[in-house]
C-alpha cells in the first residue's frame, strides 16, 4: 500500500497543472514549475501581457523554458507502470507466485507429515525390538539362573549329605569314647579290688565299639572340589546352546533333491562337486539344470537360524528356496523366482540375489555363513557368522514353505572343487 501511495504522489508531482495529465514533453521554467511543452506554448499564446507561470504567476522577461529530461524519464516510467497491460502482466505474476508459494507449501506440509509418519515408524520399530531383546536376554537371565540355583542346591545337598555321614561317624566315635571310659573305670575297679587280694573276676567290658567298625566315612573332599572346580562357564554355555531358539539348526542335505554332479557326505552335512555324473533316480524334485541341492528340513513357521562353512570356496550361492521352485529349468535366483540368495564370485565379489544383484561391500570374507529365515515377519538374513555382522537382509522373505538352499556352483576350469558343510554347532567361540 505504501508504495502505491508513493506511486500516487509521484503520479500527482508529474501531472501538468494545465491538462492535468502526466506531462507530454515536459519543460521547466525559471520558478522551476513544469508543464508540457504544447500546454505551456499555448498558454503564453493565449495571453496577453507579460510572460508568466500560470502556477505561482512569477513574470519572465521572454518565452523561456528547458527541456527537463530526468522529469520526461520519470513520466515515461510512471506512465509504462500504469498501462493495463504491465498491471494485468503483473497481476499474472503475482497469481503465479501466489500458487508457486502455496504448492510449496503443501509440499513442505507433505514432507513434515511423511517425516512424521517416519518418526512414528522409527519409535514403534525401536519399541517392538526392544520388546524383542528384552524377552530375549530375558529368556538367557532365566536360563541361567535356573541352572545356577541348580548348581547351588546340588552343591548344598551334598554338603548336607557329607555333614550327616560325618555327623553319625562323630556320634559313633563319642559313643566309642563313652564305652571305652565305662570299660577303663571298670578295669581300674578291678585293679583295686585284686590290690586287696580279694578274688574277683574279670569286669564285662563293652566291646560293641571297635576301630574297624566305625572306620570313617569314604569322603573325598578333593574329587568333590573338582567336581565343582570344572569350567562352569563353558559347561553352561554349551547347556544354553542347546536351549538357544532359534540356535542352529541341525540340517543335512536331502538327497533327492541334489543335481547329480554334486556328491554328499555319509552324514549328509558336506557337499562337494564332482566331475562326472552320479547314479541317480528321476525324481521331480530333483535340480536337472543347476548344481543345487535343498535341506531335507523345510519351514513354514517359526524362527530358524543355521550356519554353513564356506572355507575358502571362491564361488557358492546360499539362502532360501520355495518349496514350489522349478527344478528342472534353469533361472536366475531372486525373489520373483522363489530364490532368496547371497552369493560370491570370483573370491570377493559378495552380492545379494535381487533383480538386479545388489553388489556388498564386505571387509573380510566370511568362513562361515549364518542365515536367519523368520516365516512370520517374511524375513531372511545373512550373516558373518565369523562376528555374527549382518551382510544383507531381505525384507519380503518367502511366503508359504521354503527350504534351506544351497549352490557349489560349478568350478572354474583348473580350480580344485572344495566343499560347502553345514555347521552343527559353532566351531569357533564367537
Ligand atoms: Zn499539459
Ligand atoms: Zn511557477
């Protein structure tokens, strides 16, 4: 508004006090008032008398005026900023901000309320594994105290069982003790009365008592501390392996399942390539076209976690497969086709089996490969099981049955064949 009263006043200083609109050709006098040329001109002409300011009436010897061309600029630009066309080309602009500012803002409205939505996702993640870790450990601070409140009462009970064999042992010695007095005061009687020669026989003396027959109680106190001075901890912690859930899973190879240049181990836990073809029978869940062989244990609920060396074996592929996969095609192992896969090549070259690979920046490569398949949250997990360091999750797992999958690939020419095992219990304190 203050600019367009400024506008107004500047408007009112560049309008002619004769046609009161803004100067054409505008010319200053000597008293400094302006006027347009032809306004000005025609005035003197029109009058009789001497030459004079039609505005403040000063008298001029002559008809003498100058051009003022700051003044004629000025008119100019106030009569450009007036015309229709620069208002409507400005209100045009100022509409096109106005709705510039305003999608803006609905887009920066948008952001905050994804961001919070964000946050809100952040919070109830962090609560649910928290939940998670809480019951976890929860379960381990159980674990362990039942097993020590275990220990301890055991070690109290044959505590008690020691102290009550000493305890009778003792109260058979006083016993002992209490005859072998009774039979001293009777001999020393006995001794007295032969003093007096008077004929006496031989006092009956106890002889329940005897050293043999209350020998002590076979107490070892020393075998008994080694039975308690054991590694307690690693005793405890192979216990709690056991009890781990998920910990990992006892799996072996399914047979039928195997391509037929892949030879198994006589327990089934160790895969090798080999050169040439094996005897095999026709089977439709057997894998024609690629070397891989499936898990004779299949999941389709629950939490399962198990571990596989991988040694120094340049190439493999490991995850999970679909129970419905095609074994007789050849495709290429990602999630739209029932694969869930980490694989390496080349001895380095780690990536995650998506559509396209997802190529993984891993440190040092991994003995041992840990995989987490949990059927309800659809999830699946690799693992470092050397450090137990995640290498790559999926996060739309396999919905419906899958089997633990696994791929020697074939070696490159030249290259020794080395085996994939799968690990029943870890070989390496973590
Ligand atoms: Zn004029
Ligand atoms: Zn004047």
């Amino acid at each position: 508004m203050a600019s367009n009263k400024n506008k107004m006043s500047l408007r009112d200083d560049l309008t002619c006090a004769i046609c009161y609109d803004l100067f054409k050709e505008p010319v200053m006098l000597g008293c400094m008032h302006h006027f347009c040329k032809r306004c000005i001109t025609t005035y003197w002409r029109s009058i009789r008398g001497p030459v004079s300011c039609p505005q403040c009436r000063q008298e001029f010897p002559s008809k003498q005026f100058q051009t003022n061309y700051l003044v004629a600029g000025l008119v100019e630009k106030v009569r450009a900023t007036s015309s229709d066309r620069y208002v409507k080309n400005l209100e045009k602009q100022i509409k096109d901000t106005l709705k510039l500012q305003r999608s803006q803002r609905d887009e920066f409205i948008g952001m905050i309320r994804k961001d919070n939505e964000q946050l809100d996702l952040i919070r109830q993640c962090v609560a649910e594994l928290q939940e998670r870790v809480h019951g976890d450990f929860q379960a381990l601070h159980h674990f362990l105290e039942v097993e020590e409140a275990a220990v301890l009462e055991e070690l109290n009970r044959e505590q008690e069982a020691m102290v009550e064999e000493m305890g009778r042992h003792l109260e058979g010695l006083q016993e002992a003790v209490r005859e072998a007095e009774q039979n001293l005061q009777a001999l020393q009687q006995a001794i007295g009365s032969t003093d007096h020669n008077v004929l006496v026989e031989l006092p009956e003396l106890n002889s329940r008592a005897s050293l043999q027959a209350i020998k002590g109680p076979d107490i070892d106190v020393s075998a008994f501390r080694s039975k308690y001075m054991a590694p307690l901890q690693y005793t405890m912690w192979r216990k709690m392996f056991k009890f781990l859930r998920p910990g990992p899973a006892p799996l072996t190879f399914d047979d039928d399942t195997a391509h037929p240049s892949l030879l198994l181990s006589q327990d089934k836990t160790q895969v090798v390539e080999y050169e040439g073809i094996l005897p095999y029978k026709l089977n439709p869940k057997r894998f024609i076209q690629c070397i891989n062989v499936l898990a004779a244990q299949g999941f389709q609920s629950g939490r399962h976690y198990w571990e596989v060396a991988v040694g120094n074996k340049p190439k493999w592929d490991l995850g999970v497969a679909l129970e419905a996969v095609d074994r007789q095609v050849r495709v290429k192992l990602c999630p739209e086709n029932g694969y869930w896969t980490l694989r390496l090549r080349n001895g380095n070259e780690y990536s995650a089996g998506t559509q396209p690979w997802t190529p993984l920046r891993i440190g040092s490569s991994p003995q041992r490969i840990g995989i987490f398949l949990d059927c309800e949250e659809r999830q699946v997990s690799f693992y470092n099981a050397d450090s137990m360091t995640l290498l790559y999750s999926f996060s739309s797992g396999p919905r419906g049955k899958a089997f633990p999958f696994f791929s020697t690939c074939l070696s490159d020419r030249g290259q020794k064949p080395l085996p994939i095992r799968i690990l029943h219990s870890p070989t390496v304190a973590l």
